[in-house]
C-alpha cells in the first residue's frame, strides 16, 4: 500500500515553555538546566556529578564502545562517557562563575534559543516522520518469525542422531595431533590419515548441511527471495555463508574465547582446545570466525536487530535481483520504527552501528573468497559434501561499498532530523 508522508509535528506547548524559558537545556544529558556551572549551562545533576568526578573519574569504564548516549529521559548508564561528555562540552574547574546571571549573558542565551526554536519551525516543513503503521511493519514481524522458525529446531525428531554425531565428533576432534599442511601432505602423498580429524569434520558436515537445506526451504518465506528458484535461493544463500555464521553465533552455538571454542547443540557441548583448532582450520579461518564473534558480541543486537542485519544483506538490490529494492525500502522503514521507539532520539546512532557491523561483515566475506583458494584442497578433504563445497568456495560478492547511504530511507531527511533533534537537546 502507499506510504502516506506527514509533517514532523513539534509540540505547540514545548515551543512555548522553551520561549518562556530564559536558560539553554544541559548541554550534557539535554535536561533543563539551572544555570551556567564550570563554563557551560547544565542541570544539577550533571553538575554534582561532574564536581564529584573530578578526583575519580580515573576509576570509570565504558562496557560498549566510549560513545554512550543519555536515553529520552536524559539518563547516562555509563558514567565513563558521561564525564566524557562533561569534558566535551567544555566543563572545568578552572571555570567557576563569580556574581550574578548579567544582563549581557541573558541576551545571547535568549538569542540562542530563539535560533534554536526557528530552526525547529523550519524542520516542520522538511522532515518527514514515520507512518503509526503500516505494511512495512507486517514484513518486520513476519520475517522475524521466519527466523525464529529457523532457529527453533527440534534436535529428537529431526536429527535423531545427533547424540552419535557429537560424540564422533568428540573422538575427531580429541585425535588432532598433525599441523594441517602435515596432514595435508601425508594424506595426498599416500592415503593415509595420520588423526580423525575427518570424523570430526565428517559430523560437523552432516550437522551445517541439514541447516543449509533449513535455511533454504525457509528463506523462500522472506518476501523479495519467495519468487526465486531452490537451486537460486541456495545459491544466494552460498554468496553470504558468513552471515549463516552470524547467526551460528547469534545462536550461541559457537562462543570463541582465547583459549578454546565451545560448540553446543540441543544442550550438549564439545570443547575444542586453541591447539586443535590451529591444526584443524586455516589460520584465517579462525581469526575471521572469532573476530566475527567479538563483533557481535560487542554489538549485542536485539533479536529483530539480528533480524535486520539478515534482511539487509539478503535484501540488498543488485542486478541480478532489482526486485529487492522494494522489499529492502519497506524493512528499513519497518526497523527505523522499531529503532526510533527503542533508542529514541539516538535511533540514528545505532542503525550506524548496525551499517558498521554489516561493513565488516561485507570486507571479512571479500576478503575470505580471496584466501579461501589457497586452502581449497585442503577442506575439501576434510569436507568432502557437494553442499560443504558449494558453501565454502561459492563465488563471493565484489568488493563491497557499504555505507550509510546504501539505506535509501536513511539518507537526507534522516540526517537532517538527527542534527535537528542534535540541535534541539543542544548536545553538541
């Protein structure tokens, strides 16, 4: 259906008090002030705590990523990047005001919100705001559903052999004791196998295939990939089988540390030791699937948001598929919904975080299909399905080019509502 656009109507009243006002709001949380403290115009709260962490702010960490935002409510959660933010909007000791609020300081505070207050009528006129519902909407929930159904496997009835396969490949995995180009070279000079690596590889192979087809018969759901052949749809899924590991990891089925891999399936785990794991896999290999997995982690996505950075990589139009373009339109709009009612003004922050991760995602599979060659005899002996090769070496995608601009929703209306809302909580 046709997306009706509508004014980004600002509240009459807000404009009002913010008229009658004669004190910018805090230039840290963006709260209502109580005057000018240590050089710049805050509320108390940012002011206690700006005097109290002078002496210890020494002590304080960031969880994320040092770029915390307050919430709606102009809430810090990390006091790091609060102080942070105190020191960048030009707080100091050395700037304790002496007297009175003068006259001349009142004038340009005035002046200042009276060009903050014209620039908001401005932005009435040539911002956009999100429909209360629509189509795109209904395309959110339901291809949230569909991986949901992906990921909801039912381990006894359709594997009913998994608890073989793991103990196998338990045995496999415990027999590595050959450097991979030493396995390599013995096997191809005489036949041999030195371990029981491919016991291992063999089981793991069975388990990745049976999903390969689940992410297939699935994929067909997603609205934009349901008029494409099974052979089309498996070989699209074969030019992203990165990002079917994003989800192996979204999933917990693989958490890397520095010392081991753990693989846990249907609530049984193998512990794959560092040792093993350089002698199994390329170097490469294992880097860019642990990088993958700090990545992640340090995202830690929403479930839609895993949802989102599925649809935008399989969604995203090319030649060979422009009738993605539509879909992909409506699940940005979908997500810039869901994004704004989470994260409120700072929605914009985190769909760039969001691009950001899908820009790795994009350089580490280019990369990969460079490398990947170089080991092609290699894993084919030790994954010797059609399905494994197809997945592993299929052609990847050119080099990528991933920026803000590629979400076509996102572009000019949506940097100018966030300098506005900027502007408007005087963050900067």
């Amino acid at each position: 259906m046709e997306l009706e656009q509508r004014k980004f109507v600002i509240n009459s009243e807000e404009i009002f008090e913010m008229e009658r006002k004669t004190l910018l709001p805090c230039s840290v949380c963006g709260s209502p002030s109580t005057g000018c403290h240590y050089g710049v115009f805050t509320c108390e709260a940012c002011k206690v705590f700006f005097k109290r962490s002078a002496k210890k702010h020494h002590l304080y960490k960031c969880k994320r990523r040092k770029n915390c935002n307050p919430d709606r409510d102009g809430i810090f959660a990390c006091r790091y990047c609060r102080f942070n933010k105190c020191l960048g909007v030009g707080m100091s000791l050395n700037y304790i005001r002496h007297g009175r609020y003068s006259r001349e300081k009142k004038q340009v505070t005035c002046e200042r919100i009276a060009e903050v207050t014209e620039k908001k009528n401005m932005m009435m006129c040539s911002i956009p705001a999100l429909p209360n519902f629509t189509d795109a909407d209904e395309i959110l929930m339901g291809c949230c559903n569909i991986i949901s159904d992906i990921q909801n496997i039912d381990w006894e009835k359709d594997f009913p052999h998994l608890d073989s396969l793991l103990q196998a490949a338990k045995e496999g995995i415990n027999s590595i004791s050959y450097p991979l180009e030493q396995y390599h070279d013995i096997f191809c000079l005489s036949g041999l196998e030195v371990d029981n690596r491919r016991q291992f590889s063999g089981s793991v192979q069975q388990i990745i295939e049976y999903n390969v087809k689940r992410w297939t018969k699935y994929s067909r759901k997603i609205p934009g990939l349901h008029d494409l052949s099974e052979d089309e749809i498996f070989s699209h899924l074969c030019s992203h089988s990165d990002l079917i590991y994003v989800t192996i990891v979204a999933f917990n089925i693989h958490r890397w540390s520095k010392e081991d891999l753990t693989l846990t399936l249907n609530n049984q785990s193998i512990l794959v030791s560092r040792r093993s794991i350089d002698y199994l896999l390329d170097k490469r290999d294992s880097k860019m699937k642990m990088n993958i997995f700090e990545k992640f982690s340090t995202l830690n996505p929403t479930f839609e948001e895993l949802t989102l950075i599925i649809l935008l990589t399989l969604l995203k139009p090319n030649d060979k598929y422009p009738q993605f373009q539509h879909y992909y339109d409506k699940i940005i709009l979908g997500f810039t919904r869901y994004l704004q009612n989470i994260h409120g003004n700072n929605f914009i922050g985190r769909m760039n975080d969001i691009v950001n991760f899908l820009s790795f995602m994009s350089m580490e599979t280019y990369n990969a299909g460079k490398w990947r060659p170089t080991v092609k005899d290699y894993y084919t002996t030790i994954f010797a399905g059609d399905i494994m090769k197809e997945f592993w070496f299929h052609p990847t995608i050119s080099k990528p080019e991933v920026s803000i601009n590629d979400l076509s929703l996102l572009t000019n209306d949506l940097i100018l509502l966030d300098e506005y809302l900027d502007e408007s909580m005087c963050l900067d």
